[in-house]
C-alpha cells in the first residue's frame, strides 16, 4: 500500500451497510427523492421536436468530480451532500483494505465502517473475516460469502467499491476487469453506471482525469447525437464500448441496476 494510499484513510468512516447498499450517483438519487413527475401526454410528433439534452448536462448528470473529491479533496462536492456520501463510501472501503492489509495496526477492517460495529458484536470477528478475503481476493466466490451475511446487500454497488479499492491501489486495469468479469462483453447490458465506474476505475488509479474523461464523453455524447465516431474517442476501454455492437448510451435516461 503506498503512502498516498494510507494518507486517504485518515478521518474514513462511514455506516457498512451503506457502503454496501447505495451506488447511485448523486444525480440519481435526487431525481428518486423527488418522487414521479406528471406530465400531459405528449404526441409522437411532440416528442420528435423536443430538443436533445445539451451535451453540457449530460455531463454533469455523471457527476464525476465525486472521484476527485474521493481522493482527498471533499469541498469539490460544495454543499451536494450525496456526492460527499459516495466519496466517503469509496475511501471508507480502502480504509478496509488497508487495515487487512496490516499497514494500519490500530483498527480492524469492520472498524472503518463506524455506526456497524455493534450490529455484528457477535460475530465481528467472522465479518473481519469475511472482508479481508474480499479485498485481497476479489472474486464471485469471496462476494458471495460476503453478501451472505448481509441479505440486504447490493451486488452491484459492492463490485464497484471493491473496484474502487483496486483502482486506488495504483490499477486502473485490475478495476476494469473486475467489473467487466461482472457485467460481461460490452453490449445491451452495460447501461450508465457501468461505464461511469469505469471512469472511476481510471481516474482514482490517476490514469485519467476529470476534464480527460469529459472530453471522450462528450465526443460518445455526439456519436449518440448522430455526429463523430467511435473512433473519436481517445480512451481505449471507452472507445471499445462505444463501437460495441448493441452497445448502450452513457446517458443517465438508460440508467438501470
């Protein structure tokens, strides 16, 4: 574990089952607080001359600077709440990884997760036990065991905190490939979050930006939009999943878990 890494776990605590059970972006998550949006029925025509959502909002509907704000900078997040959550959420996990790893004697891994202890004071040595493998091995086998004891947990949102963890850990291609070992070939099934973890993968691994990811979005945004290529784009992992075949959009309206 490198310095940079153990310097992000100062002050990283937040409730495990949160951590395991909430993945959506903050975008996401607000747009669901508010509850169903009625609207007057809208004619085919209607809806042919609706103008495309600007690529500018398409943008910030990825909300990519949580993973800038999760690797030491949290003001990035301003007053926004949900994007400070997830930021946490991510460093929490790697508070884990770093406590199973032993560079942090002071703290067992169940211990970074603030809030749960007592939930498991029965067993805490049973979850360390169940943790540890799954960062160190991060496998369907090790998820498996690990979601076992927890019923209510989100498959989803726990591959990509571990994939997180990896990525932080200096390998942004060990992050893409644990959640591609997951979600299959590029295709039909690779919806909004899925490419944006993949962003997450590359920027916290400091492979890639925050303005760099951006500027491929908005390029895939265009080729959505009926203008560019695939071949536009400089991203070799975005790219691929552009040019795929039934590939989906990375547009927030094809958001689905």
């Amino acid at each position: 574990m490198s310095l940079r890494s153990c310097f992000l776990v100062l002050g990283l605590v937040v409730p495990l089952l949160l951590a395991v059970c909430g993945g959506q972006s903050s975008a996401q998550q607000a747009a669901q607080n508010q509850g169903p949006v009625t609207s007057p029925p809208m004619s085919s025509a209607d809806e042919a001359n609706q103008p495309a959502p600007s690529k500018e909002y398409l943008i910030s509907q990825l909300d990519l600077k949580l993973f800038v704000a999760a690797l030491g900078d949290l003001t990035l997040c301003a007053d926004d709440e949900l994007c400070q959550k997830h930021a946490k959420r991510i460093r929490t996990w790697l508070c884990a990884a770093v406590a199973c790893d032993g560079a942090d004697k002071t703290k067992k891994p169940l211990d970074c997760f603030e809030g749960i202890s007592d939930q498991f004071k029965n067993n805490q040595d049973q979850m360390n036990a169940l943790i540890c493998p799954l960062l160190k091995t991060p496998n369907a086998d090790t998820r498996k065991a690990f979601l076992s004891r927890l019923p209510d947990g989100d498959e989803n949102d726990l591959v990509e905190k571990v994939a997180y963890v990896l990525a932080l850990q200096g390998s942004a291609s060990a992050c893409e490939n644990y959640i591609k070992d997951y979600v299959g070939p590029y295709g039909p099934q690779w919806k909004y979050r899925w490419y944006r973890a993949m962003s997450g993968c590359r920027m916290l691994s400091g492979d890639s930006t925050k303005e760099l990811e951006e500027k491929n979005y908005t390029t895939w945004f265009g080729v959505v939009q009926g203008t560019g290529s695939c071949s536009d784009i400089y991203i070799t992992e975005m790219r691929s999943a552009c040019s795929a075949p039934g590939a989906t959009s990375p547009v927030l309206v094809d958001y689905a878990q």
